[in-house]
C-alpha cells in the first residue's frame, strides 16, 4: 500500500491512514509512504533558497518544518511515551537538516547529491510519523529507508534508475524475513541509494515506483496506491457532470492515461507492475468503501468496449511546416525536430501527409513562441519550408481505450460524431500500439466534443 | 596485472602453483604478468603494494599456517572490506568456499569489488547460485569483467563453448550431468553395489566432500543449473527457481530394471522452460550416457541441433586452469 502526500497532509489525516491499514491488517502488508503534504515542493524551496545563501530562509524554513511534524506527531499519536520517542526522533531528523541546508547556504553550493540528500527528508520524517501511530495502535512495526529496504540505483542523482535484479533480490532477503514475523515495514517512498550507500532520488513515478518495484520483488498480489480521488474517471466530471470512475483497465490504457494528464500513475512506475503481471488498485483514502480503479493485465479487460476514456488536453499549440518544395526533401523533420529538442521541447503529438508538402507538430501552448521562433530561425528561407504557421487556439482530443485495435471503425465514429456538430478536425493520429486515437480541434469546440464522443460510445453505461 | 586472491585452499594453491611452473609460457604467450599483491585466507591475510613472493605463500600454506603469519607482510585476523578501497588493483579473484545458505562472506566480497570497478573471477557456485541475476546487472552496471568458468565443469569449458562456439545460434535447451560424484555412484550401483558403498568409494576417492549432502541431494547440480540458465540462456532465475530432487531414492534393483531395458538412470539437469534436477532413465546409447565421474553437458539450439560436451568435473588443478583461461580473457579485454 503506497500513501500519497495528500493523504499524510497533517495529524488527523495520519490517524485515518493508520486506523486504515490497522483495518486491513489481517493481511500481509508493506506501507510506501509519500512525504507529508507538500514537503517535498518545499523542500526544493528551500534547498535553492540555501543555494543563493538566504540564511535567514533556512532558518524560518527550519522552524515551520519542525513545527508541521512534531503538530502531525501530536494529533497521531496518543501514547505519551511512543510520543515523546517519535517527537526524539523528528527533532533530531530536523536538527540535521537545519545543518545541512545551513551548509549549503554557507557555501553557496547545491549538487545534486546533496539535492536528493535534503529531499529525503520528507519522506524519511513522514514515514517515521506514520511508523509511531501505527505502533501507537498496537501493530508491530519497522520503518525504513528505501535504500534500506534494499533498493539500489545507479549515480545519477535527482532522477536515478532502479538496477532491477539487483533490488528485487536485496528486497525479497530483507522484507521477506519481516513480513513473516508479522512486522509491517513502513518504507519511505521516492528514495533509494546507490551502490556506495549514498541516497538517490527516483525522479518521476517516485513513491508509486517504489511501491511496484516492492511488490515486484515480493512478488505481492496487488499493489494498492491511496490517493486523493476516486480512480480514473470515463471523463473529466467539469464537462460530464455523471462522469464516473472506471473499474478495471489494462497497463497500456493506464499509461495512455497519464500521458493524457488523467491523475494517475507515471508510466515508469507502472513498468515493474506491468513486467511482473501485478494488478494495481487506485483508491481514495477518504472514501476507502468505493470500488477505486484496477489496473491489469490486458486479458482480463472487456474488450467489447472500443473506447473507455475520453480526455481533452488543454495546453497544447500546433505548428504547421508548409512548403511544395519539402516534397522529396530528406532531413527535413529531422531538422525540425532537432531543432525543437535543442530549445528543450517535447513533441507530444506529430503528423505528416503522404505528399510530404506539409508536416504539424503539437507541443505545450506556453513553449509555442519559442518554439516557432526557433523554427523560423533555422528552417525559413532556405529554399524548402516556405511557410511556418501556428494555432493557439486548440485542444487535443484524446480517446483511449485497448479495443480501438481489436474493433473497427473507432477513427469513423469519432469523427462522424464530430462532423455532426460541424466540428472541424485539424490532425489526427493514433498510436501504432493503437490504445488510443488523437485529434486536433479548435478550443471553442472543446467541449462539445468530449460530450458528442461521450454519448457516441456510450461512456455513462459501464 | 595486479591480483588480489580470496582463498588459499586446494583451487588457490593449486592456481598459486600453475602461476609458478607457467609463468614464463603465460606471459610470452598471452601476455600475463599476475602480480600477487595480496592473499586473504580464513585466519589472517598477507599484502604487500608490490608484490607478494608466491614460494612463501605456498612454503606458508604447505605447513599447515595461515598467510596472516607470513613475515614482514602478514596479519592475522579478518580482512575488512574497507581495505580494497587503499589498493589499487585490477583483479579480485574469490576461491573461499561455497556457502549455498546466504552466499557469505563471498556475496559481499564481489559486490564491493564490483562497486570499485575491479574484475572478479570466482570459483564460488554459492554467490551465483543464489543472487546471479544481481551481479550480472552490478557487473554490467560497473562495466567491469565478471568471470566464472570454474564453478561449471571445472577444467572443461562448458560456458565458454556454449557462449562462444554456439554464438549466432539460438540455444533453447540445456540438458546435463553437472555433479561427477553422484554419477560416480550411479554407475558404481549399476554394478551391483549398494548407495552407502558407492558413495564410500567417492570419498575415498576424494570425489565426494566429508558431508556429500550437497552433491546426492542435487543440490550442487541445481547451483550449476542456475548459472548456466542465466549465463547462457539469459534465464534470470536463482536457486529457489529450480525443482530439485537428488539420488537418496534411487536402489539397486532400479538400475537393474533400467539396465533390462537397454536403458540407465542419470541425475539430469535440465533447462527447458522449467529448470530442474532430477534422477531421469535414459537409454544406454544416449549422448549424457556417460560413465563414472565425468560431466556431459548437451545444449540443444534452433540450428546447430543437439551438440554435447564431455569432460571431467571439477578438481583442483582443472578448477585452477579454468581459472587461468579466466584470466588470459580478462587480461585481453584490459588492453
């Protein structure tokens, strides 16, 4: 089970947390925690505040640290004793980091190293909060560091990989042994070490990553990740009021989903689950009664659905290359491409026609000016793209669902659904995995279509 | 290249040997130059920066003593790991005995060797066969050489045939005799004597080790298994993965109906989807039919069909030329 921030913002979220998984118990269970709240977006503040040598931040920065975790001790923890202890444990925790983050500020130096080393702090101060009320509710327990858990990464701090073997085996040696004296192990999420035990951060997918690469290694029947929502929604509820949650989709779709910006899991996270044929169950911590979503195998999905999910993206701005003279031109998406990924930005969505004299690229709405002015700087006048013309009025409409590639005819329904409402489309494009279909349209007809293709493949009946 | 060695029983000293008597022959021909800066045993250890002189480690090992009491250069008592981290050396090369429990003191040996990107050659199935997945990946990881041709067939060249000779081939599965002293019984019971006999003979013989659990229960079999399965077929599996079953059950009067038969009964391991080990009947005039305590070993691939490899198992000597074939691989991947 995997607690997000949101779920430990404070004391009281922390004592339903550990009333929780008291509940379920009976079970064999390791907890993966998150640091509390936004203490990790803090602490990033923080470290590059030290950085610049704001000695007077660090110093309230230190003060309101303490304060949050010794309140969120207080309200967790009812045992007077085990509260006293904790509390011990939490100050000393946040002596340390006082130091280090006085460190950085002296020396005005912030390597990634030691960025992932004050990182750490959150999850290392809010699985040890989590840790005492759990003891506080009579439950053996065991907190640890995902390095100490066994997890091993490479070097490369603030977004370090997983070495796979070697974590599923010093994993399974170390947590094996725990679970079966009846200890949970309460093991901070996001964080690992290296090889030479210095700690790592795992960057994107964090905490949800380590709580699949766990299950991986014990090879656990399910991975639960509580959350702060339901699961993930048919569509978003602001334009579908009755939007309700999905019950079971496969990895792929879930990882369609993400890219598509549905509050879900990152994909690298996913990946371990996926390998390992571990179903991933979405819940809300404050509603545990509500089914959640599932996350599993394709083969044990429904495919008499074509479309499960219909998403609209909204920060994206299209960018057309235009020119009779790109026909038959080698290099010259390569060229674009280059030249967007030398400015540092991501493709999301890209087109070309057979006839070659015209090529359109989606990326983020705020990166668009950028982008079409290093274009026009590279490409224009030479002869080959005559014209660069850009939207910043559109959205990606995006369907997703495992049966687009197993049931004809998703590409023709959705656009005759559109077609109906005299909704122009501007590019389409699916995925060679064929788990989802993209199409460009204008923003004031955003909406409109996320409800014609809702009722189109009747999205309200699951 | 400078060499630090873990180990000083039969396979050290037998490697510290051949690296005596061949020591002109191995650098005119390969280039080998080992330098010997250190050599850990179970009571004490020796080191010197420049070299140590291999007729006193074997003077010292030959009475009975620990390197630890070597003049000038030894100390007594256990090596700590942090030491590796003040030499600078090449190759670690691990004899100390198999532990098929938790792998130790080995496991952490080669893992900390590979974190200070030196090459490891072993001898050890006890690392290997319990967590081979994860120094392959450190190994890789570390981009340095990771060598373990003695811990398969011993002096016979099983891993090297099959990854080298076999490259371009697609090997499905691997099918053998990897323990020489349960065959040694086998074949000694298919003459009529009984299970305790036989295995008296193999350790009389020296085949056998004082408690032979290992080798009758399969065990040993399972751990060679498990390295060929991940080196050769890229299985990453470990010991726990294989269904093992030894030769306790097996009686006289089963060889004698096998034998009626034209047939004989064997200790296989095998990888074929499912790993495992146990005693299979098998006819008389099959390739694996092999007698007394030799090893055989059949890969069977997409194209090249089925090749078998025949050779003795494992013995100080050819535990320790393997080891030297190890290093003359290392030494041309250095420069």
């Amino acid at each position: 089970m995997k607690f997000g921030g949101s779920s430990l913002a404070d004391g009281s979220k922390i004592s339903h947390v550990a009333d929780l998984i008291k509940s379920y118990s009976k079970n064999s269970i390791v907890v993966v925690v998150s640091a509390m709240g936004e203490v990790t977006d803090r602490l990033l503040e923080a470290s590059e505040k030290a950085e610049r040598g704001d000695q007077e931040y660090v110093k309230k920065f230190s003060v309101y640290i303490r304060e949050i975790h010794l309140a969120a001790c207080k309200n967790s923890i009812r045992n007077k004793d085990l509260l006293e202890e904790t509390s011990k444990r939490i100050e000393a925790l946040c002596d340390e980091l006082y130091r280090v983050l006085t460190g950085v500020s002296l020396l005005k130096e912030l390597t990634p190293k030691s960025k992932d080393y004050i990182l750490s702090f959150g999850e290392r101060l809010s699985s040890i909060i989590l840790g005492g009320a759990l003891r506080d509710r009579g439950l053996k327990v065991k907190v640890l560091t995902g390095g100490e858990a066994g997890i091993v990464t490479d070097s490369n701090f603030g977004e370090a990989n997983p070495l796979t073997e070697a974590t599923f085996y010093q994993v399974k040696e170390r947590i094996e042994a725990l679970i079966s004296e009846g200890i949970i192990p309460v093991i901070t999420g996001y964080i690992a070490e290296d090889q030479y035990g210095k700690i790592t951060t795992l960057g994107r997918g964090g905490s949800d990553l380590t709580a699949t690469l766990i299950a991986a290694s014990l090879k656990s029947n399910e991975v639960w990740i509580w959350t702060d929502v339901e699961g993930l929604m048919v569509a978003d509820p602001k334009i579908i009021p009755e939007a309700k949650v999905l019950p079971k989709i496969s990895y792929e779709e879930a990882t369609e989903m993400v890219m598509f910006g549905a509050k879900g899991m990152h994909p690298r996270a996913l990946e371990p689950a996926m390998v390992h044929k571990i179903p991933i169950l979405i819940k809300n911590t404050f509603n545990p009664e509500a089914k959640g979503t599932l996350i599993c195998d394709e083969t044990s999905i429904n495919k008499d659905k074509p479309v499960k999910m219909v998403a609209l993206i909204k920060d994206v701005g299209m960018i057309s290359l235009i020119g009779g003279s790109m026909v038959g031109a080698r290099g010259t998406a390569a060229q674009a491409f280059t030249t967007l990924a030398k400015q540092g930005i991501n493709i999301m969505m890209i087109s070309q026609s057979v006839s070659e004299s015209d090529i359109s690229i989606v990326i983020k709405r705020d990166s668009l000016s950028k982008a079409v002015n290093a274009l026009e700087l590279s490409m224009l006048g030479k002869g080959i793209v005559r014209d660069i013309s850009y939207e910043n009025d559109v959205y990606v409409l995006a369907i997703v669902g495992a049966g687009i590639k197993y049931i004809p005819g998703v590409a023709a329904r959705v656009l005759n659904a559109l077609a109906k409402e005299k909704i122009n489309v501007y590019m389409i494009s699916a995925g060679s995995s064929s788990n989802s279909l993209s199409v460009v349209i204008k923003e004031k007809d955003g909406y409109l279509a996320v409800k014609k293709v809702y009722e189109e493949f009747n999205l309200g009946d699951i | 290249m400078r060499i630090i060695i873990f180990g000083c029983g039969i396979v050290g000293r037998s490697l510290l040997e051949l690296l005596k008597v061949r020591k002109k022959e191995l650098n005119i021909s390969y280039g080998l130059a080992p330098k010997i800066l250190g050599v850990v045993d179970s009571k004490g250890f020796a080191i010197n920066t420049e070299g140590l002189n291999i007729d006193e480690i074997l003077r010292i090992k030959d009475l009975g003593r620990s390197v630890g009491e070597m003049e000038n250069y030894g100390k007594k008592g256990a090596f700590e790991l942090e030491i590796l981290e003040n030499i600078e050396f090449d190759l670690l090369i691990d004899m100390t005995p198999t532990n098929i429990v938790n792998g130790e003191p080995a496991l952490s040996l080669i893992k900390r060797a590979f974190s200070l990107k030196l090459n490891v050659i072993t001898t050890n199935k006890g690392p290997l066969a319990l967590a081979m997945p994860l120094l392959l990946e450190l190994a890789k990881h570390n981009n340095v050489s990771f060598r373990f041709s003695g811990t398969v067939g011993g002096g016979t060249p099983l891993l090297d045939f099959a990854k080298k000779c076999l490259m371009g081939d697609k090997i499905l599965a691997i099918r053998g005799i990897l323990n020489g002293t349960t065959n040694y019984i086998l074949t000694e019971m298919e003459k009529g004597k009984e299970f305790s006999e036989a295995l008296r003979e193999a350790q009389v013989k020296g085949f056998a080790e004082a408690d032979p659990s290992l080798d009758i229960d399969g065990i040993d079999s399972a751990s060679k298994l498990v390295i060929l399965a991940n080196w050769i077929l890229g299985k990453k599996i470990t010991l726990k993965d294989v269904k093992v079953q030894g030769i306790r059950d097996i009686r006289v009067k089963d060889l004698e109906d096998a034998k009626k038969k034209g047939k004989t009964i064997k200790l296989i391991a095998s990888v074929n989807g499912e790993a495992k080990v146990e005693a299979e009947t098998i006819p008389k005039d099959s390739n694996l039919a092999v007698s007394g305590s030799l090893n055989a070993v059949s890969f069977i691939s997409q194209y090249a069909g089925e090749e078998t490899i025949i050779g003795r198992g494992a013995g100080g000597k050819e535990t320790a030329s393997s080891v030297i074939r190890d290093m003359i691989e290392i030494r041309g991947l250095m420069g």
